[in-house]
C-alpha cells in the first residue's frame, strides 16, 4: 500500500496503521481516523481538516494529485474494506462533490479583506474541529501560527496584529492558543459577512 513519503513513518498494528504528522496518504480508498486529525488540502489552501470519522480519497481521474491528505498530527488510521462497489462510486462522488465546494469556497474566503479572512478561517476551522465549552470555543492546537497565516495568505507578522485586535475586540480569548469567546456572536457576524455581498449571491463559504 502506497501511503507514506520519504520522510514520514508508519507504523502497523494489526489492521491499524500510525502516521506521523506531514504523512500523506495516497491510495483511493475509505478511511477512518480513529485518533488525530487529517488535512484535505491543495498548494497553500487549506480545503478541510477532519477528526475522528471518515473519508475517502477518490481516484485521480478528476483532481490527479493536485489534491493531498496529510496527517495534520500523529494519526491512528484505518483503511476500510470496499464492500459493495456502487457504494463507494456514490462515496467517491459525494467526496468529489465535497471537494469542489471546499475549493469555491476558498476562492470566496481569499476575497475578504485580511481581518474578515482570518476571522473567516477561524469560525470555519472551529465548526469543523472545535471543542465546545459554554459559549467559548477552543481550536484544538493543531495548526501552528505559520500554517494559519500562509492558509490566511498573510504574513506571520499581520496574523499577530490581528489576534491582538481580536483579543482587544473580545472576539477571541487573551489565553494560549485560539479561543473563539461569544459563539453566538461569531456566529452572527459570520453571517452578515455571507449576506452582505447579495448582489454578487455568493456561495456560503462557512459551515
């Protein structure tokens, strides 16, 4: 089976497979994360990041190798049995379809202005893997500052200056790490950055 670079190492245990971070799994096939967490992503756009669960990885009729699955931490994973064929054609399709959508969207998100795209990728990142407490959300430390700024198309620098507005706005908590504070607030404002271009009927580029 074809799943890792040079550099990464995996490990077997029985039927279960342990990746380290940077690996990529290439092979088409149905997978379930069984701890850790893997990104869906194309150059330097960050398409999806998912949690237990799973996914698949179509042929490369479509996206060829254009489209990559890394283990964005050290992973538990499993490659899952193809039971029924015209099952995992209509898996293949809908992870296709996905993939498309991921894609339009970071063209709509690359169109904000800076402050808006970070607090864009931020909401986005939490609605797919965040840990929820109360009305605060916590980003699992699973991005570092560099991968945030160059999926935000900004400088390490500007990323900075924006995380200390944020705090100063009480959008996000002055703490360690990326705690989004009042997700009903974030929510809302997310919201009027989707509707206010109506003329244009965007897509929505959120969860």
């Amino acid at each position: 089976m074809r799943l890792l670079e040079e550099k990464p190492m995996l490990l077997r245990s029985q039927d279960t497979m342990k990746l380290t971070k940077g690996s990529n799994i290439y092979e088409c096939g149905e997978y379930a994360i069984l701890k850790g967490y893997v990104a869906c992503k194309t150059g330097d756009y960050l398409l999806k990041i998912m949690r237990e669960g799973t996914f698949t990885i179509t042929e490369e009729c479509l996206f060829g190798k254009r489209i990559q699955y890394q283990a964005q931490s050290d992973i538990h994973l499993k490659q899952l049995p193809i039971l029924s064929e015209t099952n995992f054609l209509q898996k293949q399709a809908s992870a296709e379809s996905a993939v498309m959508y991921h894609l339009v969207r970071q063209l709509d998100l690359y169109a904000l202005p800076v402050k808006e795209r970070v607090m864009a990728f931020l909401y986005w990142i939490a609605c797919e893997i965040g840990e929820f407490r109360y009305e605060k959300c916590r980003i699992p430390s699973v991005l570092t500052q560099v991968e945030i700024a160059n999926y935000t198309h900004c400088t390490r620098e500007y990323l900075n200056g924006v995380r200390r507005v944020l705090i100063a706005e009480q959008w996000l908590a002055s703490e360690k790490g990326w705690v989004l504070l009042d997700w009903d607030r974030w929510g809302a404002f997310i919201y009027h950055i989707e509707t206010k271009d109506t003329d244009r009927k965007r897509l929505s580029i959120f969860c």
